[in-house]
C-alpha cells in the first residue's frame, strides 16, 4: 500500500538533496526553486500513449491542475519587453489619473445640491487646485488671496497662494475645504465661559 507514491517522494528527496547544496538560496528564491521542481515532477506521464499516436499527448497531474502537460514558460531576456511593460503601466497610471480628475472634480468642488446657490469663495479659504496637468497624485493646497466675482456676484477666479508660488485659476479647478469655523454657531459670553469649562473636563 502507497509503495508508488512512497519511491516518488522518496525520489524526489534523492534529487533535491543532491541539487540544493549547489545554491544559496535566500526564502523567496527557494520557494521559487520548489515551485520549479514541483512543476517538473508534475510533467509526468500518467497514462500510456501508443507510439504510433503523435498528436495524442500522456495525461500527467499537470493536465489536472493547469489544463496542460507543461506550463513552463521561457523565460525572456529582452530588456525591451521588460521596458514595454513598464510603459505600459506608466501610460495607464497618467490616463486612469487624468480621467479621475475629469469625473472627481464636479464632485470635489460641488459643496451644495444643483439647484442652491453656492456661497462664493472668500478670501481666505483653504482651498485644493484640481488640475488634471499636474504630476499624478499631486493635490496642490493653498489659500485664496484675491476674489474676481462676476455680475452674479458668484466668483469665477481667485487668485491662490500656494508653497510653490501664487497662482490664477478658473473656480471650477478650485475646491473648498471644510476647515473654518464660519459654520459654527456663534456664542454669548456665558456660553463661551461654560463651554469651555465643559471642554476642560
């Protein structure tokens, strides 16, 4: 009982042993050393193949867990494939970031329903630039310094201070962030005396 699979491991060891003192493996070397070996020991045939079939092919345990006798791929030296490759996920990284520019901005910069009026920005404001042309991931922050509002009264530009200079944009590339206090409801003296002490417990 189990004496087939018994000589195949023992095979197995035979060779291993005899293979692995010839490398230094680190952990994920050898794992892929194993993967490999398990690959080749796989590959068996299982089944008798006529000789004089040459299109049939020997069922082997591979057959079972991958559909096909051999998934072994040869390796590629080209260094230009590895280079396609890596442009080719560049190319993706700046089209899948312009276009979630494009799609986040309405609602990034929607800080109201459609149909309110939106509170114009004020000088004063943090705000965050969405622009689709800067470095990918990059938000720039700054903070509104001059307002042009149009007949509306609704501001169409603001001028932006930020760490890399002053900058000129449209508001529809300037979103607001939710970080001042204008919302809070103001308090009388008392209130403020007695919310503070709340606060210092």
């Amino acid at each position: 009982m189990g004496g087939a699979w018994k000589r195949l491991v023992r095979t197995t060891k035979t060779v291993l042993k005899s293979s692995c003192p010839n490398y230094s493996f680190n952990d994920e070397s050898l794992r892929c050393a194993l993967m490999e070996a398990r690959l080749i020991i796989n590959s068996r045939p299982l089944t008798f193949v006529s000789l004089d079939s040459e299109d049939d092919s020997a069922l082997t345990p591979n057959h079972l867990l991958m559909g096909s006798s051999n998934g072994y791929k040869p390796i590629k030296e080209k260094k230009m494939n590895l280079r396609r490759h890596w442009n080719d996920i560049k190319l993706f990284g700046d089209h899948f970031w312009q276009r979630w520019v494009k799609e986040f901005t309405p609602v990034l910069t929607r800080r109201t329903k459609w149909f309110e009026r939106c509170p114009p920005i004020s000088v004063g404001s943090v705000v965050i630039i969405v622009d689709e042309n800067l470095p990918r991931n990059v938000w720039l922050k700054g903070r509104v310094t001059n307002t042009i509002p149009a007949k509306d009264e609704q501001v169409r530009r603001a001028t932006i201070k930020t760490q890399h200079g002053v900058l000129d944009r449209p508001a529809t590339m300037i979103a607001v962030l939710d970080v001042g206090l204008e919302d809070e409801p103001s308090l009388e003296p008392g209130e403020a005396k007695e919310e503070k002490k709340r606060q210092s417990f």
